[in-house]
C-alpha cells in the first residue's frame, strides 16, 4: 500500500500593518502560499482595498480584519484580546506596524508616539497574544525591526522609553532608529522568556523599501515614484524575507536572530541593543510602564 499523505493543517498568521507597505506584500504572498491572515487594520478603507487584493491574488483565502489604533495601548489590548477569543490557535505572529514621525508627537498614554507604536505596542500585543503561541507551538514571532536601528548606537534605552523632547524631521531618524532598536532588544529578550516553549522569536531588517517611504513629507509621493522608476527600494524584498522568518522550514527552530533582508544573513545589533544585561533591563522597565494591564505571565 501507498503511504497516505496527510492534508497539512492551514497556518493561522495574525500580521499588523498588513494594509499598506510591507506588510500588505506579505499579506498577499502568505495568502498564495494557502495561510489564513488575520489582519490588524487603523482604516477601513485600507482594509477594505487589501481585502480585495488578497481575493484577487489567492481566491477564498480566509481572512478576518480587527480594528485599532496602536498609538493607544488600551486599543491595542483590546485588539489582542478580541483575537485570542477568536482565534484560539495562532502560528505566526507577524509585528509590522510602524511609524517614522518627523515632528514630536505625544499619545494620550503620555508617551512619545514612536515609543508608543513602533515599541510599545507590538511589545503588548505580542504579550497578549503569548499564551495561545505557546498553547499552538510550534509557532513564531517575527518582528519587523532596521538597520536605522545603528542611528540609536550608544543610547540609553531607559531613557529613551520615557523621552518627549521635540525634534525636527532631521533629527526624527536618530529618534526612529532608537524605537527600532529597542524592537530588536525587545525580540531578543523575549526569545530568552520562550526558551523551550517551540516559539521561535525572530526579527529582521526589511532593507529601504519606497513604499510610504516618509508619507509625512510633502515630496514623498513624487520621490516614492522617482524612486520606483529607478527601480530601487522594491518592496517585495522586504516583503520577502518577512515571509522567509514566517513560513521557510529552515527557521523553525532558529531562535533570538536577528537577520538581514540580503539573504536572511545574521546582523549583530549595536550597543547596547547586543547587551543581555541592557536588554533584560528595558524589559524590566516595560513590565512596570505595562503594569496595568495585569498580563501576569511576563515578568
């Protein structure tokens, strides 16, 4: 008799930010690969438009859209739990919401809106959602971080979780790259807290992508189009290696990287972003900032 192969069991992936950039390319190359997306979404125009997308790129995937607005960590709480409750198995977990503000902006929690987005509340969303990871293991978390995170070399980063000084668009990168260092310190920590759990916590440079490059900026939609004409900045790499730390078997047991969007080669992050010591403090310190919200099991 011929060994019967049995049907693979569809992989839940939640993705934020998957309604533009990035996010959405991966979004839709999850879903030709046969994925079920659960997308996180602040415009339901985007959604709606993504959606659309999805259908025509792989028909009949499913997918479920939840709304929030990550500048506030009482929504993004709220946006995690609604999709444990619905979603009682999650494979991979997909942090790609992100923000580069170039002027100071501080958030009803009282923290500066990078801080806020591109730290905070992928830090609290990946902790709600932890516990049906660990129930759904094997499963992963990616996380997407940058080479701009080398701007905040030799920053304090316990200083710069409370930080709300004002800044000008030529001083927003540093500001940026500090946020995206503090993902990468954040994912590293975090894979030390799964050891042994089968969740594999990655994170990664996506390299520069034109798309929403500097939306803030005036001049941002005729460079994006410069730029695309030259060819440079294509976002399907970016998107690619997201996929890559996602799906690809070789990385189903690597854990605590770090890795470039140049054939998934390893970085090592800069100071104190490669410090276990500084890491486990800006964790300790988040805890307490997170307090509130009563997620006993992170500490």
């Amino acid at each position: 008799m011929k060994d019967v192969l049995m049907p693979q069991p569809v992989p839940t992936i939640v993705i934020t930010g998957a309604t533009s950039g990035i996010g959405q390319r991966a979004a839709l190359a999850l879903a030709r690969e046969g994925a079920r997306l659960v997308l996180t979404a602040r415009n339901q125009a985007k959604a709606e438009a993504t959606l659309k997308m999805i259908e025509a790129a792989a028909p009949g995937t499913r997918v479920d859209v939840y709304y929030g607005d990550f500048t506030s960590l009482a929504s993004v709480a709220a946006l995690g739990r609604e999709i444990i409750a619905h979603h009682p198995r999650i494979d991979v977990l997909i942090n790609n919401v992100g923000i580069h503000a170039f002027t100071q902006r501080i958030t009803a929690d009282g923290y500066a809106e990078m801080v806020a987005v591109n730290y905070l509340a992928p830090w609290l969303f990946t902790n709600i959602l932890r516990e049906t990871m660990v129930r759904s293991a094997p499963s992963r978390i990616v996380t997407v971080a940058s080479e701009a995170s080398r701007q905040g070399a030799g920053f304090d980063p316990l200083a710069a979780l409370i930080n709300k000084r004002p800044f000008t668009a030529r001083g927003s990168s540093a500001v940026y790259g500090q946020t995206k260092l503090m993902d990468i310190m954040f994912s590293q920590e975090l894979s030390r807290h799964l050891k042994g759990t089968g969740v594999a916590v990655n994170c990664l440079c996506p390299g520069f992508n034109v798309t929403g490059l500097g939306r803030e900026l005036w001049f941002a939609a005729p460079l994006q189009r410069f730029l695309a004409w030259l060819k440079i900045g294509n976002p399907e790499r970016g998107a690619g290696i997201i996929v890559r730390l996602a799906t690809d078997p070789a990385f189903a047991e690597v854990t605590g990287g770090y890795f470039s969007v140049k054939d998934a080669r390893p970085l090592t992050p800069v100071a104190p972003g490669n410090n276990e010591k500084a890491q486990q403090a800006l964790w300790n310190a988040t805890v307490k900032r997170l307090s509130n919200f009563k997620l006993s099991h992170i500490a």
